[in-house]
C-alpha cells in the first residue's frame, strides 16, 4: 500500500507533460514526501479542459468502517467506490517517485521506485470527491471545525516483479504516457479501468533505499 510518494518535477514541466490549460496552485513548491491527508496537485477535466489543483490526500472509506480516509483504492467493483469512477470523478496524480517499506530490522526500509534515475513525471490513476468534514492538521484547522474538502485517491492492482520482492500485496495503478492519461480522464468506466494493471517490469526501477523522503 503506497501511503509515501514524491513531486519533485519542476512546475513547468508538469504542466507541458499533462497539457493544463489552467494551473491552480500557485507557486507549487517541490514535494519530496507526501504523505496522507496532506495537500497534493491532481489534474482533472473541467469543461474539458485540464486544471490543475491542490486537493487533500484520503477519501473517506464506507460509514460502516467509520469513514476513515483511504489513500488507495482496489475494489473497483465494490458500490461504495463505484460512483466515483466516472469521468466527472476521475483525475490524474503527478508523481516523480514512489515509496514502499520494505520488511527489514530493526524498522522498515522505505524503499523508493521510478521509472528511471531521472524521475521523469508519470501519474497514479486517481479518482476525487468533495466532502464535508473535519480533516487537516491542527496547525491547518486549529479549531477542528467542519469544512468543504476536495479529497483524492488513487487505484491500486497486484505487483509486478519490481515491487513485489518489496511489498507483495498491492502497488499503485501507473499511468505513463499521454494516450493512459486521456483514456483514464476522458473514457467510459469500463474501458478506463482496463488500465488497472501492474506496469511492465522493464518500465520502472528501485532508486533508491533509506530516507523518507525521495533524495534526488
């Protein structure tokens, strides 16, 4: 479970590689760790166009199991999830890097993958919602008071050969070129979700071992 990725591609090449037509967050400093409930660019259509914005990481999970945010997201099938994987709801997270902890003593390694040592811009399949609540930090709402948030997750498929001696049980769905990223904005839900797969062994590398935060 991917709950540790990394931006650390210059803005303006964010916004030629995804084609925005507009871009919302301001003067986006580079990110090399996000971790969960902070705030992150995704890309999503609006009136068919690509915006950029800065939405909060962990969408709400079904009330039953008490709302507890969830970074990532597997079954597609379930009815919770199903209305948030039309094309209304469904957008792009740029990433440079991911992490996975690797089960090692006396702690977990995290243990980062990209597609190559230069840490071209690739993007998780995500998907996004508003919801009222209280979410953020105390630092952000001091006052713990509800609000209306935008909140991200992306899909998750079984590993592949590079992530799995790592962490067997799931790795986030990559989208790597611009025919992926149409398809996952634009598609019917059926077609879009043919990408969630594991990406080739031979697409992506470990680059690095150690910190929590990507050191490139």
């Amino acid at each position: 479970m991917c709950n540790l990725y990394s931006l650390i591609t210059s803005q303006a090449e964010i916004r030629e590689a995804f084609g925005l037509v507009q871009d919302r967050t301001g003067n986006l400093p580079v990110l090399p760790a996000i971790f969960p409930d902070q705030r992150a660019p995704i890309v999503r259509l609006e009136g068919g166009e690509r915006v950029m914005e800065m939405f909060r990481w962990g969408i709400p999970g079904p009330k039953q199991f008490g709302e507890h945010p969830v970074t990532n997201v597997r079954n597609v099938k379930s009815p919770h999830w199903r209305p948030w994987l039309t094309p209304e709801h469904r957008c792009l997270v740029p990433v440079s890097s991911f992490s996975e902890y690797a089960d090692t003593k006396p702690r977990k390694t995290p243990t980062w993958f990209a597609l190559d040592d230069g840490r071209p811009p690739f993007a998780f399949a995500g998907i996004w919602r508003s919801w009222t609540g209280v979410r953020g930090t105390k630092a952000e709402n001091p006052d713990r008071e509800e609000a209306e948030h935008r909140l991200f997750s992306f899909l998750t498929c079984e590993t592949n050969g590079v992530v799995g001696p790592v962490h067997p049980k799931a790795m986030p769905v990559l989208l790597t070129t611009p025919e992926e990223w149409r398809t996952w904005l634009e598609a019917p839900t059926e077609v879009a979700l043919a990408l969630q797969r594991p990406l080739p062994d031979e697409a992506m590398k470990i680059v690095a071992t150690g910190p929590r935060r990507d050191p490139a």
